[in-house]
C-alpha cells in the first residue's frame, strides 16, 4: 500500500500544483508557484522530485534554460529517479532534440517502477521515433558547400558584368 502523503515528515511532502491546464494559470500564480519552489528547493536541497516540481513549473513559464539546469540536478541528486529522467527527456523532444530524447526516454524506461511508467515511457519513446522517421530534424550538412558557392560567386560575377555592360 502506497505511504499516505500526510504520514510524510513535512520536508518531504511536496507541494500541490494549483491547476491542472497550463493555459489557464496566470503569470502571477505561476511566478510565485516557482518562487515558492525554489524556496522549498533551498530548504531541501536533497529532494530530486522538488527539482522536478521546480523544472516543469519553469518550463510552464518557457524558462527552457532553468528548467533545463533543474532537472539536470534533479537527475544528479538521485540518478534513479524516473520523474525527473523522464520529464528531462520529454523537455528535450519538446525541444526537438530527438537523438538525446531518445537516449534520455530509454534510460527514463529503464527506471520504470511499475506498468504505468513503462507504459507512459514507451508512448514518449514511439513518438520521438516516429518524429525522428518524419524527417522533423533539421538536414546535417555533410556535403561540401564549396562548389554551390563558387557557381553563386561565378553568377554574382556575371550579373555585374551585364548591369555595368548595359
């Protein structure tokens, strides 16, 4: 039977998420949710789901970098938690940054506790791959781009050629 949140000492309880669609929370509301997040963080600086907390609520205010650094700590203060592994990976393919989205969404299934977080592990994982099978990354470029530029260079040439000739 799960432990009951009122029976946690009160350090570790974390604090309610005042609503349930980030559209409609207000600027305010969800600046002093972070503040009062970061206030807990500093009181708790051992609390990986608090980072957590406090990286989602940054991402809600499309902060992508604090959230980026508070779920990154969040994964260091406990590198088996698989909240903060799978929000980080699910901010990256946000991101569109599907190849380490994909590494991250594996490793976030590997801490799965239970069916549910496999099962919501895998649902991230098949889109990051469907997405990466789609074509929505930007083309590497691995071809030289001398030669295109010398024709542009050669047709500028010509071109000034033609306007001062006329």
């Amino acid at each position: 039977m799960p432990m009951q949140l009122e029976t946690l000492p009160v350090a570790e309880r974390l604090p309610a998420v005042p609503w349930r669609d980030p559209h409609t929370v207000e600027k305010h509301e969800l600046a002093a949710y972070i503040a009062m997040l970061e206030t807990k963080c500093a009181e708790n600086p051992r609390s990986a789901d608090l980072r957590s907390c406090l990286g989602m609520a940054h991402a809600m205010n499309y902060d992508v970098y604090k959230s980026m650094d508070a779920l990154e700590d969040a994964i260091l203060i406990d590198p088996n938690s698989f909240w903060a592994q799978l929000k980080f990976a699910e901010l990256l393919y946000r991101l569109r940054a599907l190849p380490r989205a994909e590494k991250e969404m594996l490793g976030a299934l590997d801490l799965a506790g239970n069916g549910f977080e496999a099962s919501l592990a895998r649902k991230h994982l098949l889109e990051i791959r469907r997405l990466m099978r789609e074509g929505t990354q930007k083309p590497a470029w691995t071809k030289p781009l001398g030669i295109p530029a010398a024709v542009l260079a050669v047709m500028a040439i010509l071109l000034c050629l033609v306007v001062v000739i006329r």
